[in-house]
C-alpha cells in the first residue's frame, strides 16, 4: 500500500502540471475574437493576413474604432504570402475598390516573401475592404471597425 501511495503523489502533480498547461495554452490562443487580430493596450492594433491558395486567412477581421491619431489610433499591418503565386495587399474605403486606403497598401510579394504597412483606423463605425491587386475577384476580405 505504501508504493501505490508513492506513485499516487507524482501522478497528481503531472496531472497539475497538464493541466495548467492546457488552460495556458487555451488562453494563449485570441484567434477567435477578433479573426487574427492582436491589440496591445496604448499601442498600435495589428492584423495578420496570410495569403495562401488564392485565398486571404483570415478574411474577416474586428478592430476598434480609431482614437483620431498617434501610435493607438493606427493599425499594422503584416502580410505573409504562404502560396506560391505572387499576392499584394490593398485596402479601400469601399466596396466597390474604388477609394484606397492611405499607406495600407503592400506591393506584390513572391511566395515565401510579404510585407508591411501601416494605416490610419477610422475613428467612426465602418467597414473597410482588401483584396490581393493581381487576382481582384478571388481574394477579398474585410475589416470591421466597431
Ligand atoms: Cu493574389
């Protein structure tokens, strides 16, 4: 009885262990809220766009609407092209993509390659579009400001 009691202690203290692990890494993982979306607090809100299979991911984004200036009223942008076709990043005021967003823009990047950028977020309630400039019609997406 005594050995079954000894191995008992190490057993609870793995299973701690674990488990503090799971929660950590459950909590470490924000890419539900907000579609990929980071934000420090004071600082500058940031997305992440992976483009890949002539696709954007995530597509959808939700941001806060813009303090009006400074670091924590501007966004970062950072594009990664994970396929293999050339993709860029351009954001408009419209749907139509028609009006583009100052500074957001990213040139082409080769497959592998990316880049950054970094705009100004509204400071009123809207929607914001991009789409890869070299395939117009596949690769679109969306950033809410709320
Ligand atoms: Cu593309």
């Amino acid at each position: 009885m005594k050995h079954s009691r000894l191995l008992i202690l190490p057993f609870l203290l793995m299973s701690v262990v674990v488990g503090f692990a799971l929660i950590a890494a459950a909590c470490g993982d924000d890419d539900d809220d907000g579609g990929g979306a980071t934000t420090v607090p004071g600082g500058p809100q940031a997305i992440k766009v992976v483009a890949k299979d002539f696709k954007f991911d995530p597509d959808e984004f939700k941001l806060k609407v813009g303090t009006g200036g400074g670091a924590a009223g501007s966004v970062n942008v950072t594009f990664s092209n994970q396929g293999s076709a050339q993709h860029s990043f351009s954001l408009y005021t419209d749907e139509g993509f028609k009006n583009k967003v100052p500074g957001a823009e990213i040139a082409p990047a080769a497959g592998g390659a990316g880049g950054a950028s970094v705009f100004v977020a509204p400071t009123t309630k809207t929607d914001l579009y991009f789409r890869c400039e070299i395939h117009p019609t596949q690769m679109k997406g969306e950033i809410a400001f709320e």
